[in-house]
C-alpha cells in the first residue's frame, strides 16, 4: 500500500481491490489510523480527500469512523473549510458525509 503525499489522501490506496463501496465503521476507522488523516489534518490549512473514479457509494458509517476526529474537532463548518473531497467519477459523496457530520457531532453533544 502506498501512501499519498503531502495533504492529499486517495481513499484509492485503502481500497480493496475491486471494491466498489466502502462500508463500515471497522473499516472507516482502519482507513483512519492508515491514512493518517488526524496527523495530516494537523499539518496542512486544507486537506484534500479523492474518491477514486469507479467507486459507486460510501457509506455513512464509514465517512462516520474515517472522520470522526477532524469533524469533532473542527466542526461541521471548519470540517468544509478544510477538508476538499473530490470524486473522481460520477459519486457524489455530499448527502453521506453531511449525515455522517451530523451523526458525529449529535453523539459528541450527547456525551459531554
């Protein structure tokens, strides 16, 4: 597996190949701590995300575990600001990621 450079993670490199979809909380959070996102996310003033081109859907439990930290970190608004995903293909990723913000951010209120 290789890693992207610099600001720039390709989920691409955390596929498995073949896959189609990325699902599940087990491994949004493996593509987390494999990314570096958090590190990354420290490093740079934008962050920019590239779904690959014949990926056809994300799922929100993914988005949810691979962005947890920088969303409760940043926010919703901060997290925009931030963040650039770019889909490659016809995927558009925007209804999964706003639902996986509001899931991350609706818990982190319910703890604290």
């Amino acid at each position: 597996m290789k890693l992207s450079k610099e600001n720039t993670i390709n989920l691409e490199d955390f596929r498995t190949p073949g896959a189609k979809i990325f699902t599940g909380r087990d491994r949004g959070k493996s593509v987390r701590i494999a990314s570096r996102i958090n590190e990354i996310e420290n490093q740079y003033d934008t962050v920019k995300i590239i779904i690959p081109n014949n990926v056809y859907s994300i799922i929100p439990s993914f988005f949810e575990e691979f962005l947890h930290d920088v969303v409760s970190k940043l926010g919703k608004i901060g997290f925009h600001k931030k963040f650039k995903i770019v889909s490659e293909g016809n995927y558009n990723p925007e209804r999964a990621i706003n639902e996986a913000i509001e899931r991350i951010l609706r818990n982190k209120t319910a703890i604290e």
